[in-house]
C-alpha cells in the first residue's frame, strides 16, 4: 500500500482501545468484557482470538491519525520488537477479530508495515 492507502486505513479504524473495544487485540469475546466466557467463531467456524502477541493496535493507529508516526511504531513495537520486517507477512488473526464484522476489516497488517 502507498502512504494515501495507509492512511485511509488508519482513518477507517474506530480507535476502541478507550473503552474496552479492541477485539483486534484482545479477541472477540462472547460476552463484552469477560474472555473467560470464550471467543466468537466467525461463518468459517474460525475462533476470533485477536493478536496472537496483544499488540496495541487502537493505540498504534491512534497516534499513526495524528501524524506521530515514529510513536505508532514505538507502541506496536513494545509487543513486537519485528513489525517493520514482519507486518502482513506473519498472520492476519487481528484483521479476523476486528470490530468490522460484517464489512471489511482494517488491514492491520499494512498499517504495521508501512510504520
């Protein structure tokens, strides 16, 4: 993706670490604010577990909106110290677990790319 793409992404995300809502990090719990209940299963049968290494993913496109580019990196980089050279290529579980459930997902994985 170019910077334009990116930032239409970025822009596309509903910033819901504030309030408890970041699925793409945490997974989709059954019940909102109790993941001891389990995971949603999407269509597919495929549990909505969210980021396999909990990354701040809200947060990280959070600061990447209002241009604080080096500290969108520095926040997703607390949970993966290899973003920069992994992003898209290692999994998509957070953009599977993402609040978007019945549009498309915010690719998650470019955002973390071009940081």
């Amino acid at each position: 993706m170019d910077a334009r793409q990116v930032q239409d992404e970025v822009h596309y995300c509903i910033y819901c670490h504030d309030h408890d809502g970041d699925f793409c990090s945490k997974g989709f719990p059954v019940k909102k604010g109790d993941p001891t209940q389990g995971f949603k299963k999407n269509p597919l049968d495929l549990t909505l577990t969210g980021c396999p290494l909990e990354e701040k993913i809200s947060e990280m496109n959070f600061l990447k909106k209002d241009g604080h580019t080096l500290a969108s990196l520095a926040m997703v980089m607390v949970d993966n110290p290899m973003c920069p050279a992994t992003g898209h290529r290692i999994c998509n579980d957070c953009m599977k677990a993402c609040i978007y459930q019945k549009q498309d997902p915010v690719n998650i994985p470019q955002i973390e790319t071009a940081s």
